[in-house]
C-alpha cells in the first residue's frame, strides 16, 4: 500500500491507502475525490487529471513521456512545468509512499 495525500485549493486534504500499482487518478476516482475528472479513462488525452506534485516526490516521478507533455500544455489551471504531472501517469509504488499532490483549482 502506497499513502497518497491531494491537497484541495480550499486547504482541505484526503489521505488515501492505496494499493501499489494504482495511478493517482484511479486512486482519486474511485475514492470520489472532487478535483479530479479523469474523462478520457487514464488515456492520457484529455488533461482532466492534472495535478501539482509537491516538491520532495518531483524527482521520484519517471521523465514525463511525450503523450503526457502535449497533454500538459492542454490544462485548464496554469501548467508548473516543474511540478505538473497527469494523474493517470503516475502510478504509485514503494518509492513513492506518502507522496503529496496539489490539485488544480479547475480541470475543465
């Protein structure tokens, strides 16, 4: 299990147990997590799962693939080109326990 923490605009955050293999959209979908659409699936086509990784885990995250980058120019909320990730292409695992992300105040 991999701890996964989403950091809502308003300062509320979730704290969610989720299970190795689970992408951070997935996890937030199916949790019913506000914030996060999801509407292509975790195809990477659609940028509705835009998120802000905190700093400390940026550097754990694999290189952004090429799918993911155009996607990323496509986000509703302002792109960190540092800290903005899509949710479907991040897929939690040991190395990134506890990992912390922002989301956006929109996604649409």
């Amino acid at each position: 299990m991999t701890k996964l923490t989403l950091h809502h605009p308003d300062g509320r955050s979730d704290i969610l147990d989720v299970a190795d293999g689970t992408t951070v959209m997935r996890a937030a979908l199916t949790s019913s997590i506000p914030g996060i659409i999801g509407e292509c699936g975790g195809q990477a086509m659609c940028a509705t799962c835009h998120v802000y990784v905190r700093e400390d885990y940026v550097d754990r995250l694999p290189d952004i693939g090429e799918d993911e980058d155009e996607m990323l120019d496509c986000t509703a909320a302002p792109r960190d080109d540092r800290r903005s990730r899509l949710g479907c292409q991040i897929t939690l695992c040991a190395p990134l326990d506890g990992i912390e992300v922002d989301l956006p105040e929109t996604q649409v």
